[in-house]
C-alpha cells in the first residue's frame, strides 16, 4: 500500500467528517429557529447524504477505476435516489399542505 494512496483516503475520510459536521451544525442551527420541518434543511440534509454516497463508491468501493459502464450505473443510481427522495418529500409537503 503507497502513502500516496493512504494520503487519498485520509483527504477522503476528511472530506466525509467535514460533510457530517456541516449537516450537523446545520440541523443544530435549524432546530434553535423553528419547530416546523424546513425545505432547505431537509434538501440539504439529502444532498450532503447523497453527495456522500457518490464519494464512498468511488473511493471506498473502487468504482473510480473500474469500467465506464459501471461509474455511468452508480452516478445514475444515485440520482434516481435523489429524485426519488426530493420527489416524494416535495409531493408530501404538497399534500400535507
């Protein structure tokens, strides 16, 4: 194992921490404000999830170095997730509303 692949994931695993400290700096902001669920803490909340489930299969998993049609799959998979999740979330404040 090189120590220019160890230096890799260490910037990675720090990327990964800084992501969950943000959302949980931002879910702590946000909970001193106000009761009611908020758009942007929720779509934030799905974005920084998703983003980070892009960055773990291409680091953690090796799906960086492997076929086109295989990172091409992932990307899709996971935006068919976030349209799933935003889709139904905005559909369920439209019917609660």
């Amino acid at each position: 194992m090189s120590s220019a692949f160890n230096t890799r994931l260490l910037a990675v695993w720090l990327l990964l921490s800084s992501m969950t400290l943000a959302y949980a700096w931002l879910d702590h902001s946000a909970d001193d404000e106000m009761i009611r669920p908020s758009a942007v803490v929720t779509v934030s909340a799905i974005a920084i999830a998703l983003l980070k489930v892009r960055i773990i299969f291409r680091e953690f998993m090796e799906v960086r170095h492997a076929p086109a049609l295989l990172c091409r799959l992932t990307d899709a998979w996971v935006l068919l997730i976030a349209v799933c999740l935003l889709g139904s979330y905005f559909l369920g404040m439209t019917i609660v509303n």
